[in-house]
C-alpha cells in the first residue's frame, strides 16, 4: 500500500478559545521536509499559562496567520505544545525557517488555539498495515505516534476523492445511487444522484483515512 494520510479528528474539542498572540521564528526550531510533508508534527513553543487556557487535550495545537483578512488568506501550522517559560504570555514560538518561508517575516500578529483535527502522513509500510480493516475498527494510536490513543476509523476516499461508505461492503468501487453523503450533498430536497463511491474496507487504492479518537 502506498503513503497515505490519517486525519484524526478530537470530539473533545469543540469550540477551541482562539488566543492573540505575537508569533516569533526561533531559530533551534527545526522544521525540515519531514515536517512539511506532515510525516512530523513541528514543535511550537509556548507560555505555560497560555497553554493552561488553550487546554489541548493531546498537546497539539495550531498558530494561524492572517495575511489577508479581507481575503480570507491565512498560514496555519500544526505542531506539538512545548511549554517555554522564557516566552512572553502573549509570544508564541516557531520555527524561524516556517515565518520566513511562508511570510517572509521572522514576527508577526497571530492566534493560537487547540487542534480539534489534524493529519499525519504514514509511510507504507505502516500504511500497509491497515489494509483489510473496516470503517468502525479501531487503530492503537502508537501507529502514528500518539500513545494512549484509540482511534476509530470513520471514513476514507481515494486519489480521485471518491468516498468509502459504510453501507458497501469490502474493498470494492461502485456506482450507488446516493440522496446524502458521504459522496453526495443534494441541494434539493429528495435530490438523488448516481456517484461513484468506496467500499467500508481499506484498500492499496485508498490514501486518506479519516478516524476519530474515541478513547485516551
């Protein structure tokens, strides 16, 4: 099975307080094509006391940038809380060389908040290993890295994004006729529409895996 991507989604996190905060690069920060590609979460430094209000339940919180409000254009970055007593309450940090690549700048205006999702990116031979399993199976969060985690795979789709569906059986690709998701979003009521959709089993086909965290 090739790469694939792994979203897990924490149902804990609902409505994440959203933190001003000045953003500034550090330099002993690494942030290198592993961190890019989402194979490893980037570090971010952060004040004790912000991160006791933010509260992320796995540590894992994102820094958005906004480049243009009236554009909706902003820059967010994932990465894993470091409690930091050096920083300012207010001052969050990360990796000098994200700023500069994406902004240009070595500080900006930003916000903090805690990750309600995020994706990893699993190599194949780690991938390899949930070939077979169904949606509603559960995966040991040690897989991607996250110890004392339970995730349940909830869904998926392949490299054309057509969606698995639970109500298919096996690893399998056909056309249903859909009037709701996952693969369809009528725009009338009683719509109804043929699409092409997944089966409820993980496939070589399928690069994105969608899970929840059900336990910790």
């Amino acid at each position: 099975m090739p790469e694939c991507i792994i979203v897990v989604s924490d149902p804990r996190i609902k409505n994440p307080r959203v933190i001003p905060v000045k953003v500034v690069g550090l330099e002993n920060l690494e942030y290198n094509e592993k961190h890019k590609e989402q194979r490893i979460l980037p570090n971010i430094h952060i004040n004790p006391e912000v991160l006791k209000i933010i509260n992320p339940p796995l540590g894992i919180v994102v820094v958005r940038i906004w480049k243009n409000r009236a554009n909706n254009e902003k820059v967010k970055l994932v990465g894993k809380a470091v409690v930091d007593n050096s920083l300012d309450v207010l001052t969050v940090g990360v990796p000098l060389t994200f700023l500069t690549e994406k902004i240009g700048s070595s500080q900006v205006i930003g916000e903090v908040f805690a990750a309600s999702a995020f994706q990893v990116r699993i190599s194949e031979d780690v991938a390899s290993k949930l070939i077979g399993m169904k949606i509603g199976d559960r995966i040991d969060g040690r897989l991607i890295g996250l110890p004392n985690v339970t995730l349940e795979i909830r869904g998926g789709s392949d490299l054309a994004g057509f969606p698995m569906r639970p109500d298919v059986e096996g690893p399998v690709k056909k056309y249903l006729l859909l009037s709701s998701g996952p693969g369809f979003k009528p725009k009338e009521k009683g719509e109804r529409r043929r699409k092409l959709v997944r089966g409820d089993t993980i496939s070589p086909d399928i690069v994105q895996i969608n899970t929840v965290i059900v336990s910790t």
